[in-house]
C-alpha cells in the first residue's frame, strides 16, 4: 500500500503567539489597583491605554509586556501577578466578609483599599506559615457567639485565665492564641481598625498611629466582633442590632471588668483617680471617665466636667505620659530568625510579591530591619519549621 505525501512544508520563522499562556492574572491586577486606591480610569491614564482595556485586563489578563508598568504603578513585584497552586485565593477576600471599626466614615475606595492591604496579609502569614509553626486559633467563637458583650468578655477572660486582672500586650496576646495580627500600611484615619475570617483563621488589622492604649481598644473590640458575631450573625441581625456598639462594650469590659473598676474609682472619682487607673488598666483616660461613668463612679455632670478636664489636659487627641508601644512577637521572631539564616527582605518580597514596603508596613515595621543577603530556601519551604511559642506574663500589670 503506497501512503500519499501531502505537500511538504516548512516550520514558520514566527514564533507560535503564546501570549494566551503569559497572560497577568487578572484578579491580581485587581486587588493590586484596589490596594493601589485607584479608579480603572486613573489606572488607564497612568498605562496610557483606554479604561476598557483595563476591564479586559482585570477580566482575562493582561500581556507580560505590561508587568514592568504595572509593578511600577500599582507598587507591587513582578510575582505578585504569578499565583502558584499553593497560594491562598485572596479573591475570595471580599468587603462584605470584613467588620471595620469606622463604616461610616471611611468610603467605598478606602474600605477597598484596605481590605486590600488585607490581602496582602494572606500572602505574608501564608509565606510564614511555610517557614514556621504559629499559634492556633484558640477563640471559644461558637461558645460564646450568644451571650451579651459583658458575658462574653467575662466569659473569654476566664477562658485566658485573667480574671479580674489587668491585660497584658493585647498584640502578643492575640498573637498567643492563633490571631493574626497585623498592621496597617499608610491607610487613611477613617478606615481605622478592622477584621475578618479567612479560611477559618482569624485576623485584625490595626494603626499603629494611634496611641498604644487606643490600639489595645481597637484590638479589644475586633475580638468582641471575632467571638460574638462572625459565627452566628445573619442579615436579619446586622440589620436590627448595634453591632458596633456591642463591640465597644465587649472592649470595655475586657480592659476594665467591673468589678476591679469599682474597687479603684470611687464614688465622685477625681482626676487622679482616672490616671490611676488608666495606668492600671493600660487604656486610655478618656475611656477610663467613659467607663467611670457607666459604671456609676461618675454623675452625668461630673462625666462632662472630667471630659473638659481631660480635654484641657491634651487627652481628646493624645496620650500624655501614655504606654509604650506593644510590639508583635510574631514579627519579632520571624525578623530575628530570618536575620540568623541569611534570608533578606528581598528574599520574603519576591516570594510574596509584596513590596519591603509592604512588608514594613504590615509587620509593625519589623521586616525593613531584616539585614540584606543571598539566602533563600529551597522551593520556598522549610522542611524543619521553627516553632514559635509566645510568653504572656500573666502576673505582669500594664503600666508598672
């Protein structure tokens, strides 16, 4: 049987059009632009290219020419468009999943934005979490999901084994009993703390620009949003209950449990009365009149004469005399063990695809101090994890 040849034919001089393949992943380019601040037409104008093109883009990719230019703009690494199997799905990371301390006053693009930077939290504990052993998420939520503020804040407080005592750093804390916590890059004041769940892990972000004793509240009233509402509220109830204001009276009570209040502010409590106890509890002098007065120490007079007071004093907008920064010992001990092995913060960076800025802002500042060097781990994983075990004194009172 004779097999008939076709025409011969010779292998084109053009390269196959494999573009389809190097496409930028589109969700990346979005979160990237959102975390960026940026509209799809301040986007646009920035490329020189039309706003259509970047809903092409943010819908099947864009080519690998545009990777420079968008790293640039958007202030990410060129990785950062490359998502490997093992990567959280940080799309899945929407607003509607978050709880912010301020809704009403931060906007559409700010909230965005930070759940963006929220995004970018998944990738770094994602990268520590192959590296290292943290913590595990302790936190009774499904236990105490029903009670009022005031039980439930009791009731995590027996749980830690405090209870009447004062906190200690509320950072390490949290850290101690598997929350991620971390801070906020240069974010606007109106977005101001926030948190969510993610994969059945917990986070909170906070700003580190406030006082350490407002941050301690802020970190204080996620938890009350963690433990009371993420594991039992509807719709239904977000609609009909304050949320933000069980949150706040969970914090007050799990910085200042009632009945230590009562035994340091008297009746009538003066000024030095609230500094005392401030101190004690590691919280700052106008929540301590506020707590003061809803627990009966202050009459409503008194209440707004202390404010004025206080005001006069520079605590309406500061801390005088205040509390060191609590630092995060997650941090801390991820920068002192990548320093001994000789991992840089360009090594973290390029394996994240997160900017040392990014990385400076999300972890208290720590990463930037990272001596440079070559190291780098094999396949981005390593086999021995360190263990990280966090100490809390528990006997230690904040502010002594």
């Amino acid at each position: 049987m004779t097999k008939v040849l076709g025409p011969e034919t010779s292998p084109s001089p053009f390269p196959p059009n494999n573009e389809q393949h190097l496409l930028l992943n589109p969700a990346r380019i979005r979160c990237a632009r959102e975390t960026a601040g940026l509209s799809k037409v301040q986007l646009a104008q920035l490329l020189s290219v039309d706003p259509r093109t970047i809903t092409n883009y943010e819908k099947d990719g864009a080519p690998q020419t545009k990777i420079n230019a968008l790293s640039e703009i958007l202030k990410v690494m060129p990785s950062f468009f490359t998502v490997h199997p093992s990567d959280p799905a940080i799309g899945d990371l929407s607003e509607t999943q978050v709880w912010f301390r301020s809704m009403r006053k931060s906007t559409a693009r700010q909230r965005r934005s930070a759940v963006g930077h929220g995004k970018s939290a998944l990738l770094l504990f994602h990268w520590i979490e192959n590296h290292f052993n943290l913590p595990c998420n302790d936190l009774p939520m499904e236990d105490i999901a029903q009670m009022p503020p005031r039980s439930s804040a009791l009731a995590l407080r027996g749980d830690w084994g405090y209870g009447e005592n004062p906190l200690p750093n509320m950072v390490s804390l949290a850290e101690s009993h598997g929350i991620r916590v971390f801070s906020l890059p240069s974010m606007g004041k109106e977005v101001d703390a926030f948190s969510f769940v993610f994969a059945g892990q917990p986070y909170i972000a906070v700003d580190t620009h406030k006082t350490p004793e407002r941050v301690r509240f802020d970190i204080s009233h996620e938890i009350g949003h963690l433990v009371m509402h993420e594991a039992s509220m509807s719709e239904l109830d977000a609609g009909t209950r304050d949320i933000e204001k069980e949150a706040h009276d969970f914090a007050s009570n799990l910085l200042m449990p009632e009945c230590r209040v009562k035994s340091l502010i008297p009746h009538h409590a003066l000024v030095s009365d609230i500094f005392k106890a401030k101190k004690y509890f590691g919280v700052a002098a106008m929540a301590m009149a506020y707590r003061a007065h809803a627990l009966g120490r202050l009459t409503d007079w008194e209440y707004r004469s202390m404010c004025s007071q206080l005001t006069s004093m520079g605590y309406r907008t500061a801390e005088p005399e205040g509390i060191s920064a609590e630092k995060s010992q997650v941090f801390d001990f991820v920068v002192n063990t990548n320093r001994t092995k000789g991992i840089s913060v360009n090594t973290v960076s390029e394996e994240t695809g997160l900017t040392s800025q990014e990385l400076h802002g999300l972890s208290f500042g720590n990463f930037m101090t990272v001596t440079s060097g070559g190291g780098r781990t094999s396949g981005g994983v390593v086999v021995n994890k360190p263990k990280l075990v966090l100490h809390v004194n528990k006997n230690f009172p904040v502010g002594e």
